[in-house]
C-alpha cells in the first residue's frame, strides 16, 4: 500500500472510534440525566408530604441551587417555589439571591451597599488615609470598616401557611435600588432599596440621601403594607441589629484600642460609654438619641431624628492578642412596630472624623455629638473643652503655624495662664525660706513641751509674721485641672494626627525613633526621646524645687520620716513617667518636657528679678514688731482651752 491508502485506513478507524465513543457518552449521560430527575422528584414528593420537615432540612445553598439551575419542568418549578415560599414567605422570591454592590459617594465619603440587605458593607472617606498609607507616602483613601463583621439590619419574623413561624433578617433579602449607584456632586440626591413582597401589596423600603459636601447621611426606613406579614417580638418590637468589626488604621494599635469605645447619648443622662480598657457591656438606662461606634479619630454614629431607640444593649469586646481587628461592636435596639399601620423610622448616619466643631454643629444643638470625644470628666473635661482646646485651636488657626510649633505656643500661653498663681506659689516658699530660722528657734525651745502647745507657738508665729504655710499648696492645686486634663488633650485631638515634629513622625501616637528591638514588660520594644527628656527635665526640675522648698526640722521622728519618703518618691517620679509614658502620644511628652524647662527657667527668672528675700524679711521684721491681733475665731479657740483646763 502506498502512503495514501495509509493514511486513509488511519482515518477511517479515527472516524468510527470517535462515532462509538460519542455513542456511549450520551447514552450515560441520558441515563444519569433519569436517575437525577427520579430522586428529585422522589425528594419533592416527600416535601409535599412534609412540608416543614423539608424546608427545615434544606440548605440555602441547596434550594438557590435548584432554583438557579434552571426548570426541569413546570411541577418541579412549582415544587421548588413552594419550598421557598414555605421558608421565606412573602419575600421568596427576594430570597438566595447572590449580592451585588452599589456604590453612594459625595465629595466627602463613598459607600458601598451590600443590597442582601442593603446595608453599608464599606465606608470610605476621600479626604484621610491610614497611618500605613501615610509612612508609605501613599495616597488612598481611609476605610473605616469593611467585610465580614460589618452590617445594619433589622431582625424580624413571619408564620407560614403551616403556622410555623420563622426568624428572618433583612440581610436574607436582596433589596432593588431605585438607581445602579449615586453620586452627589452638588446639591442632595436620594437612592431607595426596595424589598417587595411578592404579591405586589407591601414592601420595605431603606432610603438614603447624600448631601455633596456632608459626612451625615439621611436614612430612612418605611415599612409599608406588611402589618399582617411580619411579627415583632413579644412586646410588639422589631430589633434593630448593628454590628462592626473595624481594623487598625492608626500608627499605635495600644493608644487606638484605648480611645476606642461605644458611646450614647439620652436627653435623661447626657452621654454615657462602654470601658475603653476591656471587653464591657450594658444597657441603656433611657431611650437613646445616638449610638456612637468610636474610634480613635474616626467614628460611626447612628442619630435617631424621632423615634428614638428604646434602650439598646451595646457591647464591645477584643482579644488583646489578635492584632487583626481594632474592637468588635455591636448594639441591638429594639423598634417600635404597630401592626395596624404603617411603620416609619427616621435616622441619620454619620461617617466621619471625631472633630470638635464638625459634631458640635450637627443636630439642634441637644445631641452633644462632641462629648464622644474624650476630654476626660468632670472638671477636666470643662478645662479642655472651654479653655485649653479653644486656645490650641485659635493658635493653628490664626497664627498658621505648625503642629509642633502650635504645642510650644501653648505650652507659653499656659505658662502665662498660670504665671499668677505661679508667682504666689515662689513668695510662699521665699516667705518660708525667711522664717526658717525662728521656726527651728521656736521648735527648739518647745521640744520638750506638749504638742498641743507647741502647735498653737508655730500658729503664733505664723500670724506674727503674716506667713501662710498653705499659701503655697493653693496655687499647686489650682494649676492640677489643668496639669491632668492636658493628659487627655492631645491623644484626643485629631489635629495632631500623622502630623510630625523633628524625629517623631506623629505627635498623637508613640514616639518610637529608637527601637530597641526586644520588648520590656510595661515598657515597651523602644525608646521614647520626647518622653526621656521629659524624665530628665523632671528630674531636674525636682531636684532645683527641693532645694529652694524649706525643710521643717524640730518636728519629730514622724515628721522626718514623713519628709524622707516625700523625697523618695520625688526621686522615683521621674522613672514611673519613663515607663509611664513611653506608650502614650509623643505630643504630650514634648509639651511635658517644654512645660517642665520652663518652669525651671520661670524660677530661675522670678527668684533672680521678682522676689527679693531682704525685702521679705525686713517686712516679717516689721511685722512682728508690730501687736498681734487676734482673730474672733482665735479667740474662741482660747476660750475653749481656757475652759478644758480649768476643768482639769
């Protein structure tokens, strides 16, 4: 045979091979097609005998299967759809259905809506980044949260025809946006998310309205038609389901988890917070006019314009070891649900930073959405809020200056506050230092005498000279609000944010120019140069205060003691703000260290070119030549002792 009629032959054999193969593929597959019908059918026949038994057997993934791949014929389409109905009720045909995402955005935020549910799955804002992008000199855009753990839904619950009631989210449906997506360049514009029932007669309706330059958005929920479709609980109330799992995005995980927190707001108790140090929760003592997912600079508030949420149960939790996530939120609130009409409930959202002025300016006035910032409490907080942060701000402001520079500014602004009451705090000690020697005269010569006695000659002396050993713990007082509440200040203030200062590359996190590369208990795995200098300006500052603060000899074993361990501590201070401080925000170990040099300097000035200790003393000198007058309450003080010895 020549070439060609092998190559024939080959084709042939080719030809037929291929043909009994085909054959017999199709011959299995139209066999297996046979089985696969029979044991569905098999299946549905069960499920009309067992109705409930099967839909509670059926997985979602089973039944969005089924229906997905498509009819195999009109009974077993009707089979499948009375499955779903049976589960899912009115809404099944809004049920197992595979998400989709679109997209709101305004000049501020953009967020993007999970519609199984058609909650914010995503919150981005355009105009911040992380700490992560910011080292990297990268520009994108700050996500508050996304992914699993995040959603926004309302719990509720339905009968089926069996009377078998069933637990549902709106999370189980797939809404249908009015719009593919929103963008709000001016003005204000509205999207709707509607989930049907699926006779056309009731649906519930999620409505947001953007504004083009505005962290707040409108959100509305109307529940329309449905009154004898769902069910609340046993008190009538539907449940209001808020969840958050946000991860890192500041430099320090530490500083970031202890600002962070759920916060809320009544019009009976002002504003109230979960533990920042721990897992915590707790109800709400009064219906609430915000909820407030906080954290570091950056929060996710949730206001309820009228109907107001009926106290919530917030919690918060993390496991310290998992650096994967920030804090896991959550807040349940139940919603008032009348069945005999239709329901409407009016919110806003706010995704944005935690400034001052930003949240003072939302609302009538009555939210307080600034009091989640956390200035500390009581007087502190009032120090901060009217005085020192007002101050700060006028200083970035009108002067234009630096971060660093505005905090050296401040630090003079206080100073000159404070230097008043300074001043008096240094004539009191020179006023002490003056009498020195009449005081150890005077112990001497009642060392042996009564306490009692020997008290009311030191008081004597005390007026003779017109010296108030007091006078100098007054002033000290007077400058602690202010010395404490600094200390919540700057971690709080989102103006120190990635904004740096010679070696520190963000003064409201830690300054770790120094990394030491193992980890000291309490003190950490790097040197803090702001919070060292801060130690060693105290030390110092310490030191040159004990010298110029007069001892009080004569005064017993007690006494010397009770000076012995006040001059321990002294010394030890400076060490326990080292370890203190090394974790904390590297702007208040600068302002610390500045305020402490200036103090030194201030007393170096006051003692050299405002008190003259000749002076002082010629006036006590004069004043103890002139007739002691004595006081009403003097006088009844001897009165009394007169009395208790004569009785004697």
């Amino acid at each position: 045979m020549d070439r060609n009629q092998i190559i024939g032959w080959i084709l042939i054999v080719g030809i037929l091979i291929g043909y009994f193969a085909l054959n017999s593929s199709q011959e299995i597959q139209v066999q297996n097609n046979e089985t696969n019908k029979s044991s569905q059918d098999s299946t549905l026949v069960d499920s009309n005998s067992k109705p409930n038994e099967n839909v509670t057997n059926t997985s979602s993934s089973q039944l969005s299967n089924a229906v997905e791949a498509g009819p195999q014929d009109s009974a077993l389409t009707e089979r499948l759809n009375e499955i779903m109905k049976s589960k899912y009720g009115i809404f099944a045909g809004s049920a197992e259905k595979k998400p989709e995402e679109v997209i709101l955005e305004n000049n501020k935020i953009r967020l993007h809506i999970n519609t199984n549910g058609a909650y914010v799955s995503k919150a981005v804002l355009k105009e911040y980044r992380s700490y992560k992008d910011y080292s990297a000199d990268q520009f994108n855009e700050l996500i508050i949260f996304e992914g699993e753990g995040n959603h926004q839904a309302i719990n509720f619950n339905h009968f089926n025809t069996s009377r078998q009631e069933f637990n549902h989210s709106t999370r189980d449906f797939k809404f249908a946006p009015s719009t593919d997506g929103l963008t709000v360049n001016e003005g204000s514009k509205s999207i709707t998310f509607s989930l049907k029932a699926d006779d056309g007669k009731g649906k519930i309706d999620y409505v947001y309205t953007l504004k083009a330059d505005d962290y707040l958005v409108d959100f509305n929920i109307n529940i329309i038609g449905l009154s004898d479709a769902i069910e609340g609980d046993s008190k009538g109330n539907l449940e209001f389901e808020w969840k958050q799992k946000p991860v890192s995005i500041e430099k320090s995980l530490y500083i970031e988890r202890q600002s962070a927190s759920v916060f809320w707001h009544s019009q009976q108790d002002g504003y109230d917070w979960l533990n920042e140090r721990g897992d915590d929760n707790e109800i709400a003592e009064f219906p609430t006019d915000w909820i407030s997912f906080k954290q570091q600079f950056f929060s996710n508030i949730l206001i309820a314009d009228k109907n107001n949420l009926d106290k919530p149960a917030m919690k918060i939790e993390y496991v310290e070891d998992d650096t994967t996530y920030l804090k896991m939120y959550s807040a349940i609130a139940p919603l008032n649900f009348e069945k005999s009409r239709d329901t409407y409930y009016e919110f806003d959202w706010y995704f944005g930073p935690n400034d001052f002025d930003i949240l003072a300016n939302i609302g009538d006035g009555t939210l307080e959405l600034e009091d989640e910032i956390n200035f500390g409490w009581g007087i502190f907080r009032g120090v901060n809020k009217y005085v020192l942060y007002p101050i700060f701000q006028m200083i970035l402001e009108y002067l234009g200056v630096s971060i660093g520079i505005g905090i050296i500014l401040l630090t003079f602004a206080i100073k000159l506050l404070l230097f008043p009451i300074t001043y008096k705090n240094y004539l009191s000690s020179a006023k002490m230092r003056v009498i020195k020697p009449q005081l150890e005269k005077l112990n001497q010569e009642n060392k042996d005498a009564d306490p009692m006695k020997k008290q009311q000659a030191t008081m004597a002396l005390y007026k003779q000279t017109g010296v108030n050993p007091l006078a100098g713990c007054i002033p000290a007082l007077l400058q602690m609000p202010i010395l404490i509440a600094l200390y919540r200040l700057f971690p709080a203030s989102i103006e120190l944010r990635h904004e740096g200062f010679l070696w520190a590359d963000d003064l409201s996190s830690v300054d770790d120019a120094i990394h030491i590369g193992i980890p000291i208990p309490i003190y950490g795995d790097h040197i803090s140069i702001f919070t060292l200098l801060m130690a060693i300006s105290m030390f110092f500052y310490m030191r040159f205060n004990q010298q110029l603060t007069p001892s009080q000899s004569g005064g017993g074993e007690m006494q010397e003691a009770i000076q012995k361990n006040m001059k321990v501590m002294m010394n030890l201070m400076p060490i326990f703000m080292l370890f203190m401080f090394n974790n904390y925000a590297a702007g208040l170990s600068f302002y610390y260290f500045l305020a402490n040099v200036i103090t030194i300097l201030q007393t170096i000035t006051i003692k050299k070119f405002f008190i003259d200790e000749k002076a002082i003393l010629a006036k006590i000198e004069n004043q103890m030549k002139q007739p002691m007058k004595k006081s009403r309450w003097q006088k009844k003080i001897e009165e009394i002792q007169a009395k208790q010895q004569g009785r004697r």
